[in-house]
C-alpha cells in the first residue's frame, strides 16, 4: 500500500479559554480563537491525522494536550505539493497569524514556535498559499459541548 507522506496544518478552533499542561514545555493558555499547528508526518499522513481528529491517544507531542480538549478540528495535508514543515510556520506568519506559544512543537528546529494564533481569513490563506489539501479522511471533531456539526 502506498503511504502517503507530507507535511501538514491542523486548525483547532477553542469556543472558551483553554488551559493546558504541555509536557516539558509547562502550561499553555490559550485564548478562544482559531489555532494552526505545522507538523510532518514522513511516517504517514493517514496514520498520523487520524491520531490528531482522535481523542483517545496516550499524550505524547505538545499538540496532543490540545487536540484532546479542542471543539473543533481540521487538516490540511501538503501533499503530493510538499513544503517542510518550517516553510509552512514561515507562511503562517507570513498570512497574519502570530505565534501563540513559543517552543510549541519545535524542538528540533529553529523555528520560535509551531504553534499561530489564526486570524480571520488567515487559514484560507494559508491552505491556498501553500497548495494544501484538504485531509480526505474524517475532518472535524466535536466535544460534548455541542458544538454544531457540518
Ligand atoms: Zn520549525
């Protein structure tokens, strides 16, 4: 089988304050808003997407403390079009966003975070600057709070 692997955006979207202890990096606040994280995947696309749209994973990464407590979910893959993913955090300030926890995701490069605080429009802008692919597998996830399905 082929495996698909690339580089990738996931959006997290907080309807309320969000507090979390990430790892070594400590704790995290996060602001309600609109969140984009670059990361790669040269394992595997699928494998790895699915874990992050998933709730029950053992946490591991800096963004598994957010993508447990986050109300909605989505990613965008680059791929077959490949940007690494420091490229990508580039763009992402590049379309607006600004760094929302520094050393968030980025501890084997010199980025000052993967981590942005997506402004209104940057995540468009971001997935079309960028060639991004909308991830075909299961896009959004939704907490107990009822948050509206698509
Ligand atoms: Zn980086």
């Amino acid at each position: 089988m082929n495996v698909r692997r690339g580089t990738y955006v996931l959006a997290l979207t907080f309807c309320s304050p969000a507090d979390a202890e990430a790892g070594a990096l400590g704790p995290v606040h996060l602001e309600p808003g609109t969140y984009c994280y670059v990361g790669s995947a040269m394992g595997g696309l699928d494998q790895r997407l699915s874990r992050h749209l998933s709730r029950t994973k053992t946490l591991h990464w800096h963004i598994d403390h957010l993508t447990v407590i986050c109300d909605r979910a989505e990613a965008w893959e680059s791929y077959p079009r490949f940007l690494p993913e420091c490229e990508l955090a580039r763009l992402a300030e590049e379309c607006g966003m600004a760094p929302a926890a520094e050393g968030f995701g980025c501890s084997d490069c010199r980025c000052r975070t993967h981590l942005f605080r997506a402004g209104e429009d940057s995540v468009q802008s971001l997935v079309s600057r960028a060639g991004l692919s909308p991830y075909p597998g299961r896009q959004l996830l939704f907490n107990k709070r009822g948050y509206p399905r698509a």
